[in-house]
C-alpha cells in the first residue's frame, strides 16, 4: 500500500463515511486472562463512543510507511489449507458473526502477542464500496464496481489513570478522583487483506506498530506466518553505515561521505511527492555508491558486502537511511551541527601539518546564545607594540617633522 491508499481508508472513519458493519472486543488482563467481550452492531454504539473508536481506527494506519507502517506479504506456506492466512479470509468472510472464529483469534493473540499491562482488543469488519475515479482523480461514488471487504485490528495498552483532585459539580467540593482504566491509542494492529492498487490483496496485509523498534517480529511470525520482516528504521540506517564503512574501509573520507549524504538527499526530495516510498535495492545502492565517487577497486565486493550486512533480497527506505534534517560532524571533543543544505561551508584541510576542518562562516556568530566577531580587532597597544619591533634599535630619532612614509630617496 502507498500512501494515498491508506490515506483513502482513514478517511472513511467518519460518520457520513463509515461503512463498519460489526465491531468486536477482548479486555485482556495482565495475566492474559480474558476479563469481558463485546460484539455489536458498530453504528448501534452511543455516539461519542464512536467518535473515540474512529480516531483509534485512524491512528492504527498512522505513520510512516516503512517505519510504522509495514507491507507484508505472506509467503507460500502461510497460505496452504489450515494457514494463517486462511483463517483470516474465513474469519472476514464471516463479517465477525462466528464466535468459534473469534475465540480462536483472541486466544491467536494472547499466545503470540508480548505485552505484560493489560490491553484491549479491537476488531472491526469493514465493507467499503470503493468509489471509481475519473481522468482527473476525482471519485465518481455512481461509478463504483468493487467492495473492499477487510478486517482492521487495533492492540491498545489500558492503563491506570494517575491519581489526583478533581472538583465534584454535584457536592462543590474539592474531592478525590476515582481512578479510571483509560484505553490508550494503539501499540499494534493490522488491516487485512492490504488494499493495493485500491482494491483488495488477499496475498498482503499492512502492520502497524507505533513504536517504529518494536516491531515485535515473533507476533508477526507466529500470528501470521509472515517469516520476511523488513529491518527496522533503525537498522536499516546502521547497516547503510556499516557498508559505507566497510565499502570504503581506510579511504572513508569526509568528501566521499558527504557526496553520498548530497545525492541520496536529492533522491528523496525529488519524490517527496509520490505516492510510493523511495526504496533502494542493492543494484540502487550501488550507483549511489558509485555516482558518489567510490573508486571502482572498492566495489568489487560491494555485493557480498551488501548480502552479508542486509541480505540479498532485502531493500532500504531512502526516508529511513538518509539524514535529511540534520548533518553531523563529530570528534572526541566537538560536535558541528551543520544545515544539509550547506555542507559545501565545510572543507578538510592540512594546516601545520594537522588535518582540519575549515568552516566558512558569515557576519554573524554565537557563542552560547551572543553575538560574536570570528577575529577579535587589535587593539592601539598591539599596532604600537608591531610598529615598535619593525624600527631597528640604531634607528635615528624620529624628527618633529611627520615622516612621508611613501616618499623615497633619491
């Protein structure tokens, strides 16, 4: 899924949009004990109800895609009779209406899903009549040949709400607050099947998980079969670094690094605008790495590099591995912060035999918040002091006369 594709299912979660049918639910204790179930009809809820779970639905497909937001696609095996994949196309197909089904599902969960607080689970059948579009992208809700029926499911952490005073309107008093079981917005949650090419995907599905490093790759395994887990943000930006390093080994100079931050810059903000997240495979890596001035003798192992640090079919996101907002330099005992924009203000140079950074800077400099000069300016002492080491000692004394100190004797 692409960005205006799950952009095009949150904004169904309105009233005048919304095509829930049924929603279902499981309050998990700490202990994985299940406390209470619910099951209704979704638009039978009170109204301010579902006004709170629409903005839960909403932040489950909220994020970066990539990071937060993970396209998975199930490998052969997970698809065979009896697989998971399966028991999620009977469980939509049965628009929640089987409670063996359900059962089923919350035990899937609780089994495979690590978190020791209590949480809530939600499930939402779904069937949206996907709207055609015109020449020019705009929807023709007359023209609509397609339903896409999907499951969406939302881990949400309950927690205790902190102690504290409130003001009572019915005593006027100043009284202690009862302390409440709050359901936070989702830590996890899935939408299936995925809805590519705005229509369904049975052989996909899109993961959420806010926290973008704890993506919880055994739930995944487990629950749904899926054995290829994208790296994490984080990992993916280590191992670009990694085969910068190892590519280059001792010849890893400032230049080259920077030539490669400026050009994979480039690629992201010239498609900033698309739709699809930049992805780089490793034949892409490796004319950024070229293009970037890596000599040829270092790329001669640049495949079994990149297959070893991140595997062979694997990809990085430009958005994950490029530093965009931020270029750092640092050393043991200063830290540059530098505008991305501006990296051509650094330059490394040998100065007394030393090797230096050289920034070119403008009128304006702060230390520690005050505006200062880069050179202090002499002061009268120190032009006197110059003046009197430049007249030799045997000098004649000055005469009261000034000196024209441009004139030359004949």
């Amino acid at each position: 899924m692409n960005k205006k594709e799950v952009l095009e299912i949150r904004k169904q979660y309105t009233h005048e949009k919304c095509s829930i049918s049924r929603i279902c639910g499981c309050y998990v204790d700490g202990e994985k004990n299940i406390k209470t179930q619910i099951k209704e009809a979704f638009l039978s809820l009170p109204e301010e109800e579902t006004f709170k779970y629409f903005n839960i639905f909403k932040q489950t497909l909220s994020g970066t895609l990539g990071k937060n937001l993970l396209n998975l696609e199930f490998p052969l095996d997970a698809e065979n009779p009896g697989g998971p994949q399966e028991f999620l196309l009977k469980l939509r197909d049965s628009k929640l209406q089987d409670d063996v089904l359900l059962e089923e599902f919350y035990q899937k969960v609780i089994e495979n899903y690590y978190f020791p607080e209590n949480y809530y689970i939600i499930l939402i059948h779904v069937a949206y009549d996907i709207p055609g579009k015109s020449t020019d992208g705009s929807e023709m809700f007359d023209a609509s040949e397609d339903v896409y029926e999907y499951l969406l499911c939302s881990l949400c952490p309950v927690k205790l709400s902190k102690p504290g005073l409130f003001y009572n309107t019915e005593t006027n008093n100043i009284e202690n607050r009862i302390r409440d079981w709050i359901v936070d917005p989702p830590a996890k949650g899935f939408l299936f099947p995925a809805f590519n090419d705005r229509n369904s995907d049975i052989h996909s599905m899109l993961y959420f998980s806010k926290q973008a490093e704890e993506l919880q790759p055994e739930f995944i395994e487990n629950m749904f079969g899926c054995t290829f887990i994208p790296l994490t943000a984080e990992s993916q930006k280590e191992t670009f670094n990694y085969l910068i390093e190892d590519t280059l080994g001792e010849d890893c100079d400032y230049e080259v690094v920077k030539n490669i931050h400026e050009h994979l810059t480039e690629m992201v903000e010239e498609t900033k605008d698309s739709p699809d997240p930049l992805v780089l495979t490793k034949p892409d890596v490796k004319r950024l790495f070229e293009l970037s001035g890596v000599p040829e003798e270092k790329m001669e192992t640049f495949d079994q590099t990149f297959e070893a640090a991140a595997g062979e079919k694997a990809s990085l996101l430009a958005t994950n591995i490029a530093s965009v907002r931020k270029f750092n330099i640092e050393t043991p005992d200063v830290v540059i912060k530098v505008n991305p924009e501006r990296t051509d203000l650094i330059e490394t140079r040998i100065i007394d035999g030393k090797e230096c950074l050289v920034i070119t800077v403008n009128d304006h400099i702060e230390v520690n918040g005050v505006n200062v000069r880069t050179i202090a300016p002499q002061r009268d002492e120190d032009y006197e002091e110059e003046f009197e080491e430049a007249i030799p000692a045997s000098a004649p004394a000055a005469p009261d006369a000034p000196i024209d100190f441009g004139a030359t004797q004949a």
